[in-house]
C-alpha cells in the first residue's frame, strides 16, 4: 500500500524537508515538504534522488567478520563478543590512548556520536577523529579564543543584512546554508542588496554575483590583511562598535599599519580600484560574510580565520543583526576543549591537540604508523569512509593495514569496510530514529526527529544499539536493579524519578550513565537513539554548578560527565562529621538540587511557546504531584522532588513535541542580544591572539609572491574536492545517482587545454607530489587560468567496479594547515598530461 512519510535529505548537512511515497518498503517517489520551517518548500537534486542513498545492491544487512576466504556472515553475539575481547585486550594491554573513535555522524545521523564518544571515554580515550577536524577546527579555535567558546559556530544572518560577502563559497552548489541558492538569487537579483564572491573561478555563484573579487589562488590571507590595513589607513572603522564589545585592538593594530596593501593587492591579482570599493562598502554596509572549504582548506588556513573575524569585528559586523551571529541551538557540536588545558590530550607522535573535541583525520596514518608505544592500534569508524573522504588514500591504507583491530560500522559495503576486521551494518536515516543538530537558522532553533518507515532488511541495528551492546559485553555498564527497567516500562516520570535515586546511590554511575540510560530506556521506548533524545533534552535545559564554583554549561557538564577522570568531581563533599550524620543524604541531596541552573536553552525555549508558567502548570498537575510525592516516601529520599522543577516538566513538553511533529518544527527563538553568546572573561570579542601573531606578520606580499611560484614540474594548481551537484561525500554509491550530468571530470581553463593540446572529454593524467589518477578533461571557461578543479566523492567501488576519480590518491595528509592540520585541499601543484 502506498503511503507518503515525512523526512529529510541525508546527503548534505542541510536536511531539507521531504516527503517520501513508499511501497512494498520501497521508497518510489520523492517531493519537497513545502512546510517544513527550514527548507521551506526548496530541494536540490541530491534530495530528490534519495532513493540511490536508501535502496541499491551495496547495503549491508549482516554483520560481517573478515577470514582468508574473505567476508563471512556471523551472528551479532559473535560479532559483540568477539570485538569487545579485542578492543578490552588492546587498551588493557596497550593503554586507552591506543584507542581512536572515528565518526560522529556524517550529515544527518547524529545520535550515534553520543554513544560511540562514551564508549570512547568509558575505555579510557580522548581520541575523537571526526570529518570536522578535517575542514573546520582552525577556525573553530579562532572563534574560540575569540568568543571564549569553540563550539559557538558563525553564520551569516543574511535574512536581515543587505550585503552578502561569500568567501571561498560556492554556495549555489555546495549550499552550507539552508536554501542557499534561493539566498543567493535573492541578493543577486534584489537592487537594494548585494552580492559578493571572492573565488579565484567563475563559480557558478561568482558568476551571479555584483561583484566578484578573482583572488590568485592562495592568496586569500595576504588580500584580507590588505583590505583590513586600507580600512585602518583610510580610517574606515567602526569606532563606536569597538570601544563597547572589543579587546586587544590596539595590540594588533600595528600589524596593519604602514602596510603596504596597494603591493600586496597587485599581488593577490586583484583590481586595486575593485578593492579600494570593497572596503567602501564593507564601511558602509550592512554586511554579512561565510567563509568556506575554498579559504578553510586553503594556504594559511586558521590565520585566513582570524583576518576574517578581526575584519568583521573593526566593521561592527559581528554578533550584530545582518552581520556574522552565533545561531542558536538545541545542542552545540563538538566541546569546548582549549589546548592549554593541561586535559587536553595532544596526539602521540604529531603533537595535535583537539579542537572542539576532535582530532584531525590528516594525522590519523602517522599515529597508526608511528613506533611511539602508545600509538592508535585499534579504530571503530561508523558513518565515515576514510579511505575515499580523506587525504592520501595510500597512507590509509598502509595505516589500517596495520591496526590490531578495525571495525566499521556503515549502512553500506564501502571501502574502509573492505580493509576492516569486521563490518557491522547500521540502520539507515529512513530506518531509524535519528536526526542532526545543524541548526543553521537565526533566531530562530530547528529541529527535526526523523521517524523509522522503512523495515529494515536483514539484520541491522541502530549504531547506538550497536555501541552499548560493545561496552555491556565488555563490562563498562555497571549492574542495574529490575525497578529501573521496570520503571521505563512504566512511564518516563517514573523513570526519571528511578534513575535520580539509582545514580545517587550509586555514583559511579554517572560515568555510564548514557548506555544506562539506553540499555534501560531504550528498549520501552523501541530505539537507543530516542532514549539518548529524551536524555539530552533533559540535561540540555540545566547548568550546573560544580563544587570548585565554576559553572558548567549543559555541554560542558555532558563531556565532564563521561570523562573518567571528573564525573565524581561533580558531588559536593560534605564534612566529615556531616558524612556520620544520619541526615547526610537529605543534606548532600539538598545540595546537588541547589546547584542546578537553567541553561540559555531554557529561555530559548520560553521565548517560542515552551513558557515556563506552562512547565509550573504541568509540574505541579495534581496527578504528577501526588506520584511525586508516593515515589518520595516510598523510597525514602528527595530526590524524586527534582521533577517537580520546571525544567524537568519543559524539557519532557519539549520531547513529547519533537516526537510528534515529524515535519521538524522550531523549538526556541535565540536571545535577541547575540552578544550573550559571548564567554570571555571581559564579555568582549578578544582580538589579540598571540600564537598566531608571527605566523600572520609574516603574510607580505614579497613573501608570498616567492611561496606562490609554482614548481615548474607541477605549474598548475589543483582545486581538490570540489563540491558539485552529483557528489555527495561517499554517501551514495549508485552511479546512476549523477544522471545526466557529467560527473567526475577535471575542469581546465581552454588557454590551459590549448598549450597541453587538450581536447574536451580526453582522459588525462593528473600528477602530484602524492600520486597520479587518470580523469576525463572538461574544459570551461569557467575555470581559472593556471588552476584546475576535481571533486570529491568519486573513485567508489559498485557492483566491483570502480566509478570516476578518487581525488585522494593526489593529496598529502602532510599537506596540511600547521595549527589545525586541516588539509590543503585547494591549493595542491600539479601537472596534468597528454595520454
């Protein structure tokens, strides 16, 4: 029988709203959810072919265990087993930092990151290896030092800006915001606003735009830092924004000073009159900026960063409506996690620490490789496909090759599935509870559960399910009492009443208490992962105030939780004759209830209907407090009483909402005064960063016109994983999800083709420093003389045989930012030839 289910994409971090007809449990027609509060009715061609994602002869339905004759099917006790002996017997032996997670989620299936960084941290590691330490984490330090929090992530408020400036971002095919192409039709076609694109090609963006700044390629650093001295020269600052929300711009300033811009420009191969224009109207304007993969996986990656946010804070343009804001959110991604903590852990042999909490892929072969005793020997990867989405496919290779143990967990057979020790088939976005936390939207918080309606074919489990069944096997769950599944059987505030008592009594348990909560709760409510829903939501609501004085925010308070060290530093410590006392359990439970805060997401919430006059109403509804009060007596402790807090009958109006509005729906609206976002010591922006002052004075333009020569055996520069409209990020395998379009090619500029007698369709080598692949030449003059372009995405394996390029196989995983190690992708030397 066919029926229509509402959804999302998969395929890209924007999860735009659909609607899906199956049948038989196929899904056979796809449309975009015109009501969706994010997407709004706009899909692009990735969400219309969803099918290819779902349904195709790659998919995993068994677990899978490598022997000499190959893959064999075996039983997921067998599977549990085995890998738990394995992965106990190695960090037993080896110690915990011989352990990496790599993973979080992908693009829309976030709830396994929750469990797979407990399992993570419940054996002892900190070694979370994630896709955003491959393109983000410089610039996430950037904002970190710059806002006091790493995880405080930058969008452009464009709703309410009348100039968009797109940096190394072509969003009418890569997106990165919601709608993107219909926001950038709007200020190209819109006479009262403006368009902007700084890009070495014509885009298809920059090809749309009012402007577009053709900056020479790498050049983007030295531009910036011109365009902020024209602005310093020429007195073009926001003075009175200055002096009330910035630190450190004095120190700084004479960094910009008798620059010499108008050489450093000629440099950049940029009009000087088109630049001296732009710092007009960047003076001017109402302005709003996104930098993207084209600056942030390029030469002086997390410096570019810090230009741009130095730019946008002497223009008045940050935390500002109609400038560069801090969304809000439901739950940050990633922690903050400052590298001169001395808890911060730095990898063994390149000496990374992390950033927002993860580690960068680009080191990952030489931690494997390395002869350091406590090198990485052991990797569970879920949802990730190294071996085609990251750098220098042959050191993956040779790095995993060389693991004690590598297990994956996907939906499909890929090819890090192919080198793993044992294949564990996940639940895909369509059958199982999931959803992603990219809000992307201001002021407004989105957010969308997808509900399971696709049966799943053979023996598949929620990734969450599949991290929890591992740590209970390898005895990380400590022993739970019948009343607290009973409990769950029973009804969520018995439940939660259950697990106050039995994670007082029992404090250990608060390092486990997400798989406590999953291995409990999860099975009433039939999914791992809407059990993690429940559970974040209620910790989301509250702050904590630790017995040191310092106040915990909720994401804060999660990781501190989970770490092995700090969860028991949470509890106060009473005196000791207060210990003997035989009220010391009322007293201690007075205590932990009197250091509970609520969060910003609390009066988020408030502020779009979630009213706590509403939450004081349902929490002391005479049905709920009577239940209260009997759980109270007899259990004879307090701390059932924490339901009837506010927070905790909120947080549950807020779940019982998301479960039933599976179109997605808005669940807060964000403090108009963006500035709250702000945790430095003085409430201020900080702009003197001093480990980036060296790197970033020596940005001149002699110095990079001699580091921008070319060697003359790689005289062009190749634009490596570029986005397009056919790609997306391995997710999808079938090659019938390109359609008409050409796929994987290698885009050359036609003065380019005619010195190397190119015709358009041949195939070509093309060599780098890291290796040479063979791709079909389109040429275009869309492409920049002296630079080529090449997506990412291709090189998959189906039905045993291989599709397009695989990128990859011509990037270093030493090729790489120096303070974030993020890769740099965009400028690789190369050299392409005649076959």
């Amino acid at each position: 029988m066919e029926q229509w289910h509402p959804s999302c994409c998969m395929l890209c971090g924007m999860n735009c709203g659909l609607e899906l007809l199956a049948e038989d449990n196929k899904i056979i027609k796809v449309k975009p959810m015109q009501d969706n509060p994010r997407s709004k009715g706009y899909i692009c061609r990735k969400g219309m072919n969803v099918v290819d994602y779902q349904h195709h002869s790659s998919r995993l339905t068994h677990p899978l265990k490598k022997s000499e004759q190959g893959f064999e099917k075996i039983s997921w006790g067998q599977a549990i087993r085995e890998i738990s002996e394995k992965l106990k017997a190695v960090t037993e032996q080896y110690g915990p930092k011989s352990f990496a997670y790599l993973g979080g989620g992908g693009q829309a299936c976030h709830f396994e990151a929750f469990l797979g960084l407990q399992l993570m941290h419940s054996l002892g590691s900190k070694y979370h290896y994630s896709a955003l330490g491959q393109e983000l984490t410089g610039h996430f330090w950037v904002y970190g030092r710059a806002l006091g929090k790493q995880n405080c992530w930058p969008a452009p408020d464009e709703a309410n800006s009348d100039m968009l400036i797109a940096i190394g971002w072509n969003a009418m095919e890569s997106h990165q915001t919601p709608r993107a192409p219909l926001i950038m039709k709007e200020f190209s076609k819109n006479p009262e606003k403006c368009l902007v694109v700084i890009d070495p090609r014509k885009s298809k963006t920059a090809r749309i735009a009012d402007i577009h700044v053709p900056v020479r390629p790498g050049s983007d650093a030295l531009l910036i830092r011109a365009l902020i001295a024209m602005l310093v020269d020429k007195d073009l600052l926001n003075h009175q924004y200055m002096k009330k929300h910035v630190s450190g711009w004095e120190r700084i300033k004479p960094w910009f000073e008798n620059f010499d811009y108008r050489t450093a420009i000629s440099v950049c191969e940029v009009d000087y009159d088109q630049a001296e224009n732009l710092c007009h109207l960047l003076a001017t304007r109402k302005w709003c900026m996104h930098a993207e993969m084209g600056v942030l996986m390029n030469r002086h990656s997390t410096v570019t960063s810090y230009l741009l946010v130095i730019l946008t804070a002497i223009c008045g343009r940050l935390l500002v409506p109609g400038g560069v804001v801090i969304p809000g959110k439901m739950v940050p991604l990633g922690f903050h996690t400052d590298e001169r903590d001395d808890n911060n852990w730095r990898t063994q042999t390149t000496d990374f620490p992390a950033i927002d909490g993860f580690y960068p892929p680009n080191v990952m072969p030489e931690e494997i490789l390395s002869d350091h005793p406590e090198r990485l020997r052991a990797v569970i990867t879920c949802n990730s496909n190294p071996l085609r989405s990251y750098a220098d496919t042959p050191a993956y290779e040779t790095a995993f090759k060389k693991l004690d143990l590598l297990v994956c967990i996907d939906i499909v057979m890929s090819e890090t599935a192919e080198l793993s020790d044992y294949v564990l088939p996940a639940r895909s976005g369509f059958e199982g509870w999931d959803g992603c936390f990219f809000s992307l939207t201001h002021p407004e918080i989105y957010f969308q559960m997808r509900h399971p309606f696709i049966v799943p074919e053979g023996d598949t489990l929620e990734a969450g399910e599949i991290y929890t069944r591992i740590a209970d096997n390898i005895g990380l769950i400590p022993d739970i009492p019948d009343t607290l599944y009973k409990a769950a059987k029973e009804d969520r505030l018995a439940y939660a009443m259950a697990l106050s008592i039995y994670a007082y009594e029992n404090p250990e348990a608060l390092r486990r208490l997400p798989f406590i909560i999953t291995k409990t709760l999860g099975p009433a409510l039939g999914s791992a992962h809407l059990a993690m829903l429940w559970a974040i939501i209620q910790q989301m609501v509250v702050n904590y105030k630790a017995p040191n004085g310092k106040l915990m925010e909720s994401d804060d308070l999660f990781l501190h939780l989970v770490n092995e060290q700090d969860s028991l530093t949470l509890l106060p410590d009473l005196p000791k004759w207060l210990k003997r006392s035989r009220y010391s359990k009322i007293i201690m439970t007075i205590l932990i209830l009197s250091r509970i805060r609520p969060s910003d997401l609390i009066w988020d919430l408030n502020r779009h209907g979630f009213t706590l006059v509403q939450a004081i109403k349902d929490t002391f509804a005479p049905k709920s407090v009577f239940k209260i009060l009997k759980t109270v007596i007899a259990s004879r402790s307090l701390l059932p009483l924490m339901q009837l807090s506010p927070y905790m009958a909120l947080s549950e109006r807020v779940f019982n909402e998301i479960l039933e509005n599976p179109r997605g729906l808005i669940i807060g609206k964000s403090n108009a005064d963006n500035f709250t976002s702000i945790r430095t010591s003085d409430k201020k922006v900080q702009l003197h960063m001093p480990e980036l002052a060296e790197w970033l004075q020596s940005i001149t333009a002699d110095s990079e016109e001699k580091e921008l020569a070319l060697d003359p055996a790689y005289p062009l520069i190749l634009n490596a994983g570029s986005h397009m409209p056919a790609n997306a990020n391995t997710q999808v395998r079938k090659p019938s999800f390109i359609g008409k379009t050409r796929g994987c090619t290698l885009l050359m500029n036609p003065r380019d083709a005619d010195l190397l007698d190119l015709k358009d369709g041949e195939i070509v080598n093309i060599v780098t420093e890291a290796g040479r692949e063979q791709v079909e030449i389109e040429i275009t003059k869309n492409a920049r003389k002296g630079q080529v372009v090449m997506p990412h995405g291709f090189g998959l394996k189906y039905e045993g045989k291989v599709y397009g390029a695989n990128v990859n196989l011509l990037t270093k995983n030493t090729h790489r930012d120096r303070w974030a190690a993020t890769p740099y992708h965009r400028f690789v030397p190369c050299r392409v030839e005649k076959i």
